[in-house]
C-alpha cells in the first residue's frame, strides 16, 4: 500500500522537483540582468566602496608628483581633483561601458583652471613670470600630463574590457530569460495539473515549488559569503580591492535577499493551504 501511495506520488514530487529547478534557473539569470549586467549596480557599488574618494587621494598625490618635477611643492597641487568630480567622471565612464561610449573626462576644464590658478598664485609668491614661453609650455606640459593621470585612474582596462564582454552577451540573456520563463510557466501548469482537482493541494506543491527554489537560492550563496571567500580576491590596489569586494559580495547577497524573499513566499503559500485544508475537512 506504502508502495502504490508512493508510486501515485512520485510524479508530482518528480514534477515539482523540475518546476523547482525551473524556477532556481529563472530567477538566477534575472538577478544577473539586474546586477552585473545594469551599469547603475556597479555605480552604486562605487560609491558603497567609496571608491572615488580613494581614487581622488591617488590622482592628487599622482598629480602632485607631477608637480615637483617643476619645482611645485607637492601639498599645492593635492587638491586639483575633488572626489564629486572623480565620482562624475567615475559614472560617465560605467555608462559609457554598457552603452559602448567612448569615454571623455567630464569637467576638463575646472581642472585645467584649478592648476592654472594654483600655479599663478604660487609663481606670484616666488616672483615668476608665467607669461614667457618655456613657462607657459611647463604649464600646457602640467595640466596635460595631469589629466593623462586623472583618465589613467579612472579608465580601468580590464574592467572596460570585462563590461564590453558582458553586453556582447546581452541579447543572448535576454531570450534566455523569456526561454527559461516560458518552460517555468508550462512547468507549474503541469504541476497544477498533476496534483489533482483541490485547491490546498495546488497551492502546497506550489510552495514546495517556490520553497525548494529559495533553498538553492541561499544555500550556497549563503555559504560563501560566510566563507568570507570573496575577500581573498588578489587585488594590489586597496582602492580596486574595495571596490571589487563590495561588487562581488553584493551581487551574491542578491541571491540570499531573493531566495529569502522566495522561502517567505514558500511558506505563506503553505499556510494558505493548511487554512484551505482545514476547511474541506471541516465541511
């Protein structure tokens, strides 16, 4: 008797076990549409990670070494670049990776004027004369090789290389998506439709569905962000470092947000077919 009851189960758990997989899958690949392939979800990881303020300290001081060369001292020109315009030049460079724009530093010109300004007012201390033509090449020669600096640190290679490769993979996500959508929906139409004519009954296996497709969701995720793995990426620059961490751990935690989202969903559905349950048998 244990044997046929099992038998007469078996294709519903066999089913939802699918539907559940089905589901793991779909919601897998929009969590990936919606994080590594959205430019605002790493311009918010940016500045989560304060990256830009960092950067700003690295330009600076790049461009304050620039500066010695000519005999500038060096605290004159750390404050060339502010971190708002680092950050600005920080988000024009993202979008300009997922929409395949070249990118060109924003608010060149504040600071070609901010070292144009500093340099006069510190060659009027020392009584020299910018307006020869040796001194206003070593100016054009500064503010050149200062905004070479600026883009070096804010136009990272392998991370344009890395969002070019993301968006050539785009198009094929997306119908990817609506494939694994359309099997998902066939698939708990079966479900609905192997698990008999009651109501509780539906709604149950819908939430062993949901449910089992919120374990997966956590399980691993959950496990390596308690691992603390994603902090032992080899990464020289602190600066880099911070960012990439907090880029990686956030986009797992997606994971653990919407497979929590997904139990909490498993178990209101089950509670709804208790209640529904309750009162078939209490008819």
């Amino acid at each position: 008797m244990k044997k046929n009851k099992f038998l007469r189960r078996a294709p519903r758990w066999l089913c939802a076990f699918i539907c559940s997989l089905s589901l793991f899958g779909l919601f897998s690949l929009v969590i990936v549409k919606t994080t590594l392939f959205n430019q605002e979800f790493m311009i918010d990881k940016t500045q989560k990670a304060h990256y830009a303020e960092t950067i700003t300290a690295e330009i600076n001081q790049s461009i304050g070494d620039l500066g010695r060369a000519s005999n500038v001292p060096v605290e004159l020109l750390v404050g060339t670049v502010t971190p708002k315009q680092t950050q600005a030049n920080l988000d024009s460079f993202i979008r300009g990776i997922y929409t395949d724009v070249p990118f060109q530093i924003k608010q060149r010109d504040q600071i070609e004027q901010k070292i144009t300004t500093t340099l006069t007012d510190y060659a009027d201390q020392q009584q020299v004369d910018l307006a020869t033509p040796q001194a206003a090449s070593e100016v054009d020669q500064l503010k050149t090789a200062a905004l070479t600096e600026f883009d070096r640190h804010i136009e990272i290679p392998y991370i344009l290389t890395y969002g070019r490769k993301l968006i050539a993979f785009n198009s094929t996500l997306m119908l990817l998506i609506l494939v694994v959508a359309v099997i998902t929906l066939i698939l708990v139409i079966g479900v609905i439709l192997v698990v008999g004519p009651f109501t509780h009954r539906k709604i149950r296996y819908l939430a062993y569905v949901v449910g089992g497709s919120g374990l997966m969701l956590t399980v691993l995720p959950g496990y390596l962000l308690l691992s603390k793995i994603v902090y032992r990426l080899g990464v020289a620059s602190t600066s880099l470092y911070r960012f990439l961490t907090t880029y990686v751990h956030d986009f797992i935690l997606t994971f653990v947000y919407v497979g929590g989202a997904a139990l909490l969903t498993a178990a209101a559905l089950w509670i709804a077919s208790e209640v529904l349950r309750k009162k078939l048998i209490a008819r």
